[in-house]
C-alpha cells in the first residue's frame, strides 16, 4: 500500500523526488489523521440494551422520540458520556428503533 502511494506521488510530479517524497509525507499525515477520526473499536460485540441503558436513552432523548425528531449528533455524542460501553451507530439506531415502535 506505501509503495502504490510513492509510486503515484513519483508519477504525479513527474520524476522529482524532493516533491514525490513530500506528495507522500502528506498522503500519509492526511491518511492518519482520517483514521484517528473514524475509529471504531474493534472488539464491540452484540449484545441486549439493559434497563438502565435504556432508560438513560429515553431521558437524554425522550422529547425527541415523542415528536419523531432524530436528535443532533452532538446530542447523541452527548449521550455516550453515561453509555461507554455503546459506539454513536449503536445509540443512533436504539434512538431510530424507539421512534419506530412509537407510531
């Protein structure tokens, strides 16, 4: 995968290794920095919401099941603070499922 990157850096400047080398550099730092922000934990596994858990969603976001409005992300993110062991994709979906079951 490096090599594909330095190869494509070497083709776009057209043989000049100072700037290959810094096109590389930079693909890397923009590569890194895109993974740091979409991190997902690796070993999440499935399991059932717990009372609390629940309870805790229906508090933070009570108000907006009722009336059908999906919460911001910052709110969701909010929500996370007192749900560590939930990903944002997991209280997301919980919050759409109980909008569902509400109709």
């Amino acid at each position: 995968m490096v090599y594909n990157y330095m190869s494509l850096c070497y083709n776009i400047h057209s043989g000049s290794l100072f700037y290959s080398y810094f096109c590389f550099f930079f693909i890397v730092i923009i590569l890194f920095i895109s993974n740091r922000f979409t991190y997902r934990p690796v070993n999440v596994k499935r399991r059932r919401w717990t009372e609390d858990e629940l309870r805790v969603l229906f508090e933070a976001f009570g108000n907006d099941i009722t009336t059908k409005v999906m919460p911001p992300g910052y709110r969701l993110r909010e929500a996370l603070r007192a749900l560590p062991d939930r990903t944002l994709a997991q209280v997301r979906t919980q919050v759409h499922n109980y909008m569902k079951k509400v109709e």
